[in-house]
C-alpha cells in the first residue's frame, strides 16, 4: 500500500484513461483511489494509537469482539479517521479539477 499510495493521484490518469472506457468512471475511480488512500492510512494510524489499556478494561467489563469495535476501536479512531477525510477531500478536489480539464463532463447534480 505504501508503494501505490507514495504516487500522487494525478499521476493515474493516463493509466485510468486507457484502461477505463469511460472518462466519467475513470475520473470517480481516480478521486475514490485518492480518498481511500488518505483516509485508510488515517484510519491505520488511529487504530495503531490507541492504548491497549482500554481493549483491558473493556473485556473486564464483558465487552464480546463487536462492542470492542464498536465502542472502543471506532470512537478511538473517529479523529484519525476525520482528518483523513480532510485530507481526502483536497485530493478529490484537486482530481477532480485536473479530470475536467482533460474532458470529463460533471454530472448536473455536482452543481447543485
């Protein structure tokens, strides 16, 4: 993962554009490529931070495997995992800026 995702999302595009068909799909799969990357690394990140003494005093309390996920995992990583999306967005965006110069016709639904 860290090899693909060390290459800026910009770079795919003329990969994407001969192995999509479609300009319009192979732009939404070049802005989820980019999100995915920032907020999986985020995600990674925030799981990896939290302390191994919560997972303790949750299986004290008689937490099963899904509340540990549910109740310690995700409300620990929830920042992690905010921040990634930030970062996400200015990739969609900056993806999505150079798809339509190139020629990828936004939807009449972007606009609104």
């Amino acid at each position: 993962m860290s090899l693909i995702g060390a290459i800026p999302t910009i770079t795919w595009i003329p990969i994407t554009m001969v192995l999509v068909s479609s300009l319009f799909y192979g732009a939404v799969f070049i802005i989820a490529f980019g999100v995915w990357y920032a907020v999986s690394l985020a995600t990674m990140a925030g799981i990896r931070n939290i302390d191994p003494a919560y997972y303790d005093v949750a299986k004290v309390l008689g937490s099963n495997e899904k509340q540990l996920i549910t109740k310690v995992t995700l409300p620990m990583a929830m920042p992690n995992i905010f921040a990634g999306l930030t970062q996400g967005m200015s990739t969609a965006c900056t993806a999505l800026i150079v798809a339509e110069m190139i020629g990828v016709e936004s939807p009449a639904w972007v606009g609104m």
